[in-house]
C-alpha cells in the first residue's frame, strides 16, 4: 500500500499543478504527504551546473531557504497536513543530500521540466532516486494527474528492474484494473508474444484484466511504448528503470534517459 509520498521539487516552487496532483494521489490513497524543498545556492547560471555557483552568505542561504518553504506553503490547502523539509547546498551537492538525507516513503513524485529552473538538477536529482533510494519513482509530465490507475502500461524486458517494476505496479493500481504487458522485439526471434505468458498469468492472478503484446521494433523502443500507451488512453506507463548500466544510457541513449527528459504521460520506474 501507498501511505507515504514524497514530492522532490526545486525552489522557489512554481506552477501549482503538480502540488495539486500530489495532494490528489495523496487525498485517493489516504497518504502522508511530505515535500522535499531543494534550495541551490545562487550561480552564475542554471545552465553551467553543477558548477557556476556564487559565494552567498550562510544567513542570506538560511532566508533564502525560508523563502522557498514558503513559496510551496502558499500553494497548499489551508489545512492540508503536508509536511515541509528543505536541503540547501551548492547544486552539485544536491543529489547527494537527497541520497543521503531525504525522508524514506513508499513513493516518490518528480514533476515536469517547466516545474525546475536547473535542469542538470532535475536530472541528476531523478537518477540518483532511482539509482540509490530502492523506491518507486513517479514521473508527471506537464498538466497531468493521477489519481486512480484504471489502465496501465507495463514494458516488459525480463531481469530484475522489469520485475520491480511490475510489483509496484500491482500495489498502484486500482482493483480490476486493465493492464498491457509489452514487449518491444529487437529481431524477427525476439520476445514472441507466448514468452509473456507467465507475466500475463501472474497479473491475471492479482484480479487485473491482462493482455500481451509482443510489438516490432520500428524506432527507439520509447516512442513505441509512448505511443502505445497514449493511443491505448492508459493512465499510467511502467517501465524498469536503468536496465542497462547507468554509463550506457548516458552516452547511447535509452529508454530510461528519454523517458526522464521527455515523459508524455505519467510514468512509474523501478530500479
């Protein structure tokens, strides 16, 4: 079950729409909510992180942290019972604080782009989630919610991130839920649709509604999971995340990096 999030955002938080898809996850499951408020110390730029910061005094930091808590409490509900922790530090210190600092929580809520003004620590603040912290992490794009997970996509590559993958996936979404297993096949041989039978019949075992398929690589295997699950009208795409080395994704590509820097509907990633 699902009884504590924690939303990751960048100071000063802006744009409401992603608190208030928090809040609706929150209120549906019934969950403790707590925000991570990332304060960088001022820089140069945003795009020379993580380098570029500037010497600031400790107490303009200690207001300027103050600022940022208070730019999300101005976003809450007044009786929401959301609690507020910040991290303050030069910006390629952050995702090492959040490693090492952030408060534990079945989920993890990171929102889009347009939400964080330093992308570089955006990034890095997702990967290092995934990587390092053991719990799901759930991605918004721009303007989207979820509150019940009716419909789900899961990619499917057998190995333990898949696995991972679909376990947290049985534990979002709502009972009966329709589920597509898919795997996306690299050769004529490759990932015939009875190889995912046994995914097909685990989740049939949990109450969901299953179906398999088995789809021909025509481009990069993220735009065919993307496009699938959009014209499929899912709520919610799953996929394992950094299947492949870290590394490789970084300098080749994958789905996991494409899916950071570009998710087009919700997506849930395991590690």
């Amino acid at each position: 079950m699902i009884k504590t999030i924690l939303a990751i955002v960048e100071g000063p938080v802006r744009g409401s729409s992603f608190i208030d898809a928090v809040l609706g996850l929150a209120d549906q499951r019934q969950a403790h909510m707590i925000f991570d408020v990332l304060t960088a110390a001022p820089m140069l730029s945003p795009n020379l992180a993580p380098f570029g910061t500037v010497y600031t005094l400790s107490s303009e930091l200690r207001q300027l942290v103050r600022d940022h808590a208070s730019s999300l409490r101005a976003l809450l509900p007044p009786n929401s019972q959301g609690e507020i922790v910040s991290q303050c530090d030069d910006v390629g210190w952050i995702p090492g604080d959040v490693r090492a600092s952030a408060p534990l929580a079945d989920l993890v809520m990171i929102g889009p782009h347009e939400s964080w003004s330093i992308d570089w620590l955006r990034r890095r603040t997702i990967e290092t989630v995934l990587m390092a912290s053991g719990t799901p992490l759930l991605l918004l794009p721009p303007g989207r919610s979820i509150r019940n997970v009716g419909h789900a996509v899961l990619g499917w590559k057998p190995g333990p991130t898949a696995m991972r993958a679909l376990q947290n996936l049985v534990r979002l979404a709502a009972p009966g839920a329709r589920i597509d297993v898919v795997a996306i096949k690299h050769g004529l041989a490759d990932q015939p649709e009875t190889a995912l039978e046994p995914v097909v019949a685990l989740l049939h075992r949990h109450g969901f509604g299953v179906e398999g398929h088995a789809l021909d690589r025509s481009g990069k295997a993220q735009d065919g999971l993307t496009s699938f699950a959009l014209n499929r009208g899912a709520d919610l795409l799953v996929v394992g995340g950094f299947a492949h080395s870290r590394m490789r994704e970084i300098v080749l590509g994958g789905v996991t990096r494409s899916l950071i820097d570009d998710p087009r509907l919700p997506v849930l990633m395991a590690h």
